[in-house]
C-alpha cells in the first residue's frame, strides 16, 4: 500500500492536505486501516482479507492469482477512480496479485474519502507496540513482592498508554528452558528465550489489588474507537500480532485500569495515591523513562521517593543501561543493544536497588542473574 501511494501523484496531493506533522507514513496506513475495520472502507477491508487470507494459505501462489473476492473489489476500486490513477498504479482494473491489490484499493480510499483519512489520522498518536511485557514482568514483579512481603499490589504502569502490562497476572508464560508461569488456560500465551543458565524465579503474582495507567494521553480500552485504532497501528498482515492484541485488549476490558492523564513527574503522586493504604505500590515503567531528560529522570526517582515516606514503593525498571538512575547495570557499557531489568524498593527516604536481569528484544529473551 505504501508503494502504491507513493507512486500515485493524485493519493499524494491529497496527503499533502494534512499538517506536515501529519503527513508521516504510519498516520496514513494506521488511517487506512481504521476505515476498513470500522466498515467505512469496506472495498479495502475485502481486499486485506483476501490478501492475508492469501498469504496464510501459500507462500508459492504466484503473484498473478486472485480470489473472486478480490476481483470483485477491484473491479468496484475501478468504478470510483480516475483513470490516472489506473495508469499510476499500473494494477486496477485488471489481474494484480492480493497486495498489489490492496495497494490499488488503498489509493483509491485516499481519492474518493481524502478528507475522511486525513481526519481519522489526526484525531489520535499513532500508537506502536502496545502489548505487554509479561515475560520479563512477570517474574520481576513477583520477585519484588517477595521481597518486601506484600500480599498483594497495585500495578501501576508508566508510559505505556494502553496499559496491557497490567494484566500480567492473567497471562500464561513458557520459557524456552522449560519453566512456566502464570496461567495455563490463559487466552494470552507468551513465550520468551532463557539466556544463560539462570532459572526464572516461579514465585506465584501476589493478588493484583489496583491497576493504574499513567500517560499524557491515556487509551481507554473499553472505548470502541479507541481500542480499533490500537488495532489499526497494526499493521494487517501481521495476523500473529494482531490476534495477539485482540486477546490482550479482552484480557485488560475485563479489568480496566483506572487512567490517571499528565506527565510522568507532575501525576504520579496521585497515581501512587489511589492504591489502597494495605496495598504495595509497584511503578512499572518499559522503555519509558528515555522519553525524559536526565532532570525529568531524576524528578521521577524523587517522587517515588517522596512517596514512601509512609509505606513501601516498589519500582520495576525495563530500560536500556543507564537509563533507570540509581539501578544497577552490571557494568554494561551504554548503548549495548539490551535492557537491565532492575527492582527497586523505596522505604523511609532510602532507595534499594536491585539489577536482576538483562533482556533483548523488548523482553522476548531473557537472561536472570540474581541468586534464587
């Protein structure tokens, strides 16, 4: 599709419509995509199907084979645009392969409901991977349980907008080495590759008693059009991703978190705040904290801080080395390529932390390195 759109001078000029700061390529497809699911663009929404459909089925079907259904939608593409256009995506209106074919109904969306596209892409923050963790904060969150002898805790997730780390507890996790975690029977399976020789620990998720977002623009999942567009920043022929996220998004509409809207620094006294007095707080933040400078940085550690002039706070830390101040790194040099998975405990204006682990992959590998 974004072959097919750039080629084509007309679908462009109709871009160049939107605000600069609108005009990026994800915006667009994310756009395209909400239409077809939200049966807007149900031409567009035939042709993906039949594509991925395509796909799934055989990855030596040559390209020139197309279903009857995506005839029929080309040749309803065909009706509704110009002539130009067939000739500058060289494939309406006759025999394409699936994905060119989406790419000639996606032009042809762009020409007939420009405005349309260009408003949906405005509205809403393209969003990227958006699932949770669990792998990685699974175990963490646990581990700092364990440590501080909480029977049960408020999870409360920074920076990720959906908040699907939150389900954590209601998700089943395999490891490559054997161990397991978690729910068996789960609709959301994870799995993740042991790095090293360092088990996982298996203690069991205390109780999850709250579960807060914090974000400067939270996503309501129980919101319809808000949990399509998470949908739509999928792209749609990762079926494995998308069908993923449809289980996690049912997981987190069954338990939705309560959406604490700011800066990081400025709301999360009030996060922290709505977990019950008997209750652990556990701040989670995964690949979050680069998106503040140092100063920014340094202000989230002393309002965990000012927190636990009362009661414990926990903190769990998924981020590159060094990003976290004041977690550990195990002498890893910047910008090696992977994260330190770090646990915090806050306690009477005194910080002890931990660095337990290193992950790749936003958590699909993992090597644990602290003692059992």
């Amino acid at each position: 599709m974004a072959i097919a759109l750039s080629e084509s001078p007309e679908a462009l000029r109709v871009i160049e419509n939107a605000p600069s700061r609108r005009r990026h390529p994800t915006v667009v497809l994310a756009a395209l995509h909400d239409l077809a699911l939200s049966g807007q663009a149900p031409d567009l929404a035939t042709a993906i199907t039949a594509a991925t459909a395509a796909t799934a089925t055989s990855t030596t079907t040559p390209t020139s084979a197309v279903t009857a259904t995506s005839t029929s939608a080309v040749t309803a593409t065909s009706t509704s645009t110009s002539t130009s256009t067939s000739t500058s995506t060289g494939s309406v209106g006759r025999d394409v392969g699936g994905l060119e074919l989406v790419g000639a109904v996606g032009v042809g969306v762009v020409l007939r409901d420009g405005d349309l596209v260009l408003e949906v892409g405005g509205r809403r923050k393209v969003r990227g991977d958006e699932g949770g963790r669990h792998a990685v904060l699974y175990p963490a969150i646990a581990e700092v349980a364990r440590r501080v002898g909480a029977d049960s805790v408020g999870l409360i997730d920074v920076g990720r907008p959906a908040g699907l780390n939150l389900t954590v507890d209601r998700v089943g996790i395999s490891y490559s080495n054997g161990q397991t975690l978690g729910d068996a029977g789960s609709a959301v399976q994870v799995s993740a590759s042991v790095v090293g020789e360092g088990l996982v620990p298996l203690h069991a998720m205390p109780e999850v008693a709250a579960r807060v977002v914090v974000d400067v623009d939270p996503v309501d999942v129980t919101e319809v059009d808000e949990a399509r567009w998470l949908r739509a920043c999928v792209p749609p022929d990762q079926v494995e991703r998308l069908a993923r996220l449809e289980a996690e998004l049912a997981l987190a509409e069954a338990a939705p978190p309560v959406l604490v809207q700011g800066g990081v620094v400025e709301v999360l006294p009030e996060a922290i705040a709505s977990v019950p007095g008997d209750v652990l707080p556990v701040v989670i933040t995964t690949w979050a904290l680069s998106g503040l400078d140092l100063e920014g940085r340094l202000r989230f550690l002393q309002r965990l801080d000012e927190a636990a002039t009362r009661r414990p706070v926990a903190w769990v830390s998924v981020e590159g080395v060094g990003v976290a101040p004041g977690m550990p790194t195990f002498g890893d040099r910047r910008a090696s390529g992977h994260s330190i998975v770090g646990l915090g405990v806050f306690d009477h204006a005194s910080l002890h932390a931990t660095g337990v682990g290193r992950c790749w992959l936003r958590g699909e590998m993992l090597a644990w390195l602290a003692d059992q």
